[in-house]
C-alpha cells in the first residue's frame, strides 16, 4: 500500500491507514507493506527532493514481490478551482506540477 499525503494533514487515523491495520488482521504481516510519502512540493528544491524520494522508494520496493499495490492520495482541492494543492499552502492545475518535473 502507497500513501501519498500532504504535509498539513495527519495520516493517522486515515483511511489507507486503517485499511492496512484492518488488512493486518487477514495477512500475514510480512505479505503487506504500508509506505507513506510526505508531499510538499512548494520550492524548486522541495520538488527535485520528492522526485529523490520517490527514485529511491521505487527501487526499495522494486525488491518486494507485489502481487497488488493500492495507492492512496490523501491532498486538498481548492474551493473555487479544484486545483491539487502541492504544498500546505500553495495549490497548482496538473499541467503546473508536470511542467515542473520537465524541469
């Protein structure tokens, strides 16, 4: 299981946590594997840092034999907009945040 969440919000209690300590209860422990990624993309560096962080997760989990992988976004939208916020305070459209992985 992935989680990916943003940094304002507290993950526990959250959904994809408590799926994953309820699935606990019917999986052998070592079958699953919870990860929870911190998102915070608001400087140049924030986002050269997420895109690290998510390199090394890959690799780290690219060693698990995974039957399924669950992936969970738990993030804010604007009110007006919609738009994903990226940082706790800072909300941008999706063709923002991919142009700044071209970077």
């Amino acid at each position: 299981m992935l989680h990916l969440i943003l940094q304002s919000i507290d993950g526990m209690g959250s959904p994809a946590h408590l799926l994953y300590q309820y699935m606990q209860g019917f999986i052998l422990p070592n079958h699953v594997v919870y990860e929870e990624m911190v998102l915070n993309m608001e400087t140049h560096e924030q986002v050269i840092n997420h895109g690290r962080t998510v390199n090394d997760m890959a690799k780290h989990l690219s060693s698990i034999e995974a039957r399924h992988v669950d992936m969970f976004i738990t993030n804010h939208s604007h009110d007006l907009s919609g738009d994903l916020f990226v940082s706790p305070g800072l909300c941008a459209t999706v063709t923002e945040v991919s142009e700044s992985w071209q970077v």
